[in-house]
C-alpha cells in the first residue's frame, strides 16, 4: 500500500471518528436535554398526592379511621396552597360512648420523599365531632410501606376544635403514632417543590 493512499486511509478514518464521536456525544446530549424535561422523565411525577385509608393504632375500643385524597399537580408545585381533595374521617371511643365522624377539604400538600403533610377545612361532621366545623386541621404522615407514621396538629390541645381559629396551611404534628397493622395504608407520591 502506497504512503499516500495510507495517508487517504487514516484521514478518512480519523474524519469518520470525530464524526462517529459528535453524533454519540451530541445524542448523549438529546437524551440527557429530554430526562431533564419534566414531561419526558421517566421518573416525572405528575403530581404530588397523599391518598390511602388507615386506622391509627390504639386500643381497642379507640377506632379512629382516615380516608386521604389529596392532590397537588406538577404545574402548581411552587405554590402548595392549590392542593385539592378531600379528609374522611371518623373517631369513636366505645367507653365513652363518644365519637364521630367528618370531612375536610383539603387547602395545603408538601411532600417530600415519604413524608406528606396536608391541611384541610373541616366541613361537615357529627356526633360529638360536630364543633370541628369551620377548623383547619394539618396532618402529617410517613409512607413506610406497612405501618406507617401519623401525627397531627391538634395533639397539644387534645381534640381538633381546641386548635386556633388562624391555624396556618401545612402545619401538622409530627408523626408520632402509627397505623394499625392490617387496616390499610397511605401512599405519598413526591414531588420536588422547589424552584
């Protein structure tokens, strides 16, 4: 082989390398450009939610259950505030012979990994649970898979129309009880709220 045509050979080859090298490096770059899209993610949440049914675990004759269907979608991450959903929930100590039940709409959702926490307006309830009425209530829970945490805001004050008037949005307790094994779960989905 001639030394020009190895020159011609070597030349074409180190051209179709740099070429091979700028379609691999710049398809990297396309792909890495669309993960980095939220809609294109493969890990993209739509929207952050706290949803599931659960009791809290108490002795028997304490029966407290929470039903959770809150939502906050992608587009409105900056601003939890525009959470949307709804609390059921009901409170019934054998005993005493005290108790009732409600629903809340959900005002406020943060997550952040498995922890979710959530305020709501109560309103409707019954029995004695009649005066929570007008009451904005935050709880807080930790998705754990099989017993998961609970708190909530009311746990200084003892019942939920104890708390002030101006309690603020996404405030709750931390979560210092359990759910019952066996009852249900809750499920967080995340969703980064930073900017």
């Amino acid at each position: 082989m001639s030394t020009e045509r190895r020159r011609i050979t070597r030349k074409r080859a180190a051209v179709l390398g740099a070429v091979a090298l700028l379609l691999l490096t710049g398809g990297a770059a396309a792909t890495s450009a669309a993960a980095d899209s939220p809609a294109d993610s493969p890990r993209h949440v739509r929207e952050a939610a706290l949803t599931g049914t659960a009791m809290i675990d108490r002795a028997k004759g304490d029966e407290i259950t929470f039903t959770f269907d809150a939502h906050l979608p992608f587009a409105d991450r900056q601003d939890p505030g525009k959470a949307r959903g709804t609390i059921r929930f009901s409170h019934y100590v054998e005993e005493l012979n005290w108790g009732g039940a409600g629903e809340a709409k959900v005002d406020c959702l943060m997550t952040g990994g498995k922890v979710a926490t959530v305020s709501a307006v109560v309103t409707r309830a019954d029995g004695d649970l009649k005066d929570t009425i007008g009451k904005r209530v935050g709880l807080t829970v930790h998705d754990r898979g099989k017993q998961d945490g609970f708190g909530y805001s009311w746990a200084m004050v003892g019942l939920p129309s104890a708390l002030p008037d101006d309690m603020p949005k996404c405030v709750g307790g931390a979560p210092f009880e359990k759910t019952r094994p066996g009852s249900g779960t809750f499920h967080v989905a995340p969703l980064d709220h930073r900017p």
